[in-house]
C-alpha cells in the first residue's frame, strides 16, 4: 500500500512540476517535446486510422441492433457513450502505456540503479523537472491527443453512419450529443484522460524508484510497473463508469 501512497505524492508533485511555468529551462523544454514526440505524434495517424475502423464497425453494429429492436432513436447516444466516453480514452491509455510505459520504467530503473540522478544533482540539475516530469506531462499531453482526436474523428463517423452526407441532421444530432455532452460529463473526460495519463507515467516511474540499486532488479520493475499500471487503468475506468452511472 505504501508504494501506492508514493506514487500518487510523486504523481501531484511532478504535475505540480509541469504545470509550473517557472520550471521549464532549455533542457525541461527539450525533455517534453521529446516525452510527446515519442508517445503522442509519432503514435497518432496508427491510432486515428484503428479509432475509426472500430468506430465504424462498432456503431454500424449498434445502429443495426437498435433497429433490429425498434429502438433507432437511442443508436446514436448509445454509440457516442461507449465510444467517446468509455473505449476511446482508454484505448488512448494503454496505447501510450504499451508504446512508453515499460520504456519509461526501464530508462528510469536503469538511471536510478547507475546513479544518474546523483549525478544530475552534482551538475545542479534537478531529477524531477529534467527527467521525471517531463515524462509524466508528456503522457498526459499524449494520452489526451490521443483520445481528444480520436473522439472528434468518432463523432464525425457517427453522424455519417446516421444520416449520411446530409446537412438536414445537423439539428437532431447536436441535440442528441448535447444531451450526452452535458458540463458533468465533460468534466469526467476531462478528469479520466488526466488521470490516465498520469497513471501511464507515474506508476511506473514509481515501481522503477522503489527498487534497490542492482542491475538484476530491472526486469523485476518492469513487470510489477506494468502489472500496477494495468491495475490502475482498470481501477479509474471503473471508478468513473461507477460514478458516471451510478
């Protein structure tokens, strides 16, 4: 319990760190850009291009299945729900978390057992803004872009599955969406993105920290920051899903 405990100290003290206009020099800046580059840009066009064929095949389905019933008018609040509130964002997650996560843990590991971070204090560089935090709010940013874009591509999808090319369903689908869209619930996105992203980055971060300074404890740190980080997407799905609907 107690690695928990510290990794969410970790988790608000790096995003404090981030969110500080303050911290950013030369080489935080670099770090960030290089954290988004990698787990974000480089990431999208694959992730857009999944999003919108399991879009496409997953509306077509409900739209189907609703009609089958008799209950057509609920297909597209249905389909926007599951999508772009529920599956997208964490698709987002564990698209990020395979494509970083057990590399951030490993780089991280690797430095802590080598003694960089002493280093980095000798040279009056501080660990946290020119290595942890930027791998953090990179995740986040990457985890967000992800989902935000991927949603909007979605959205855009199920309007063509229901009505077509036409401008004449403008009217029924934005108020359909709106219903769906209310300020609670875009909060909740909002919040679920936010703290995937974090978990993505800070939980491994932490499992790679916790170790002692031995190279053979790496592999070990890899595999329990990946287990908790899987965990912990699973435990804020259902949390917000609970909250959401409860």
């Amino acid at each position: 319990m107690a690695i928990w405990w510290r990794t969410l100290e970790f988790s608000a003290l790096a995003l404090v760190t981030a969110l500080s206009p303050g911290s950013y020099d030369r080489d935080m800046r670099r770090a960030t850009a290089h954290q988004i580059y990698l787990s974000g840009w480089q990431a999208l066009p694959g992730f857009l291009l999944a999003c919108a064929v399991l879009g496409v095949v997953l509306i077509r389905i409900v739209v189907d299945t609703a009609r089958d019933f008799g209950q057509s008018q609920y297909a597209l609040e249905l389909s926007v729900r599951v999508l772009v509130l529920e599956l997208i964002p964490l698709l987002a997650a564990l698209s990020v978390a395979l494509r970083s996560g057990a590399a951030i843990v490993s780089e991280v590991a690797l430095m802590h057992v080598q003694g960089a971070f002493d280093a980095m204090r000798t040279q009056g560089r501080d660990p946290l803004r020119h290595a942890l935090a930027p791998r953090v709010f990179g995740a986040v940013v990457a985890v967000m872009v992800l989902a935000w874009t991927s949603s909007a591509i979605v959205l855009l999808l199920a309007y063509v599955s229901m009505y077509g090319f036409s401008p004449w369903g403008v009217a029924q689908y934005l108020r359909v969406t709106g219903q769906v869209f209310g300020a609670a619930t875009v909060l909740g996105l909002v919040l679920k993105t936010l703290f995937f992203g974090m978990a993505v980055a800070a939980i491994p971060i932490g499992a790679a920290l916790a170790i002692p300074r031995a190279v053979h404890k790496v592999p070990g740190a890899v595999m329990n920051g990946m287990v908790r980080l899987g965990i912990a997407l699973v435990a804020i799905e259902v949390a917000f899903l609970a909250v959401t609907y409860a």
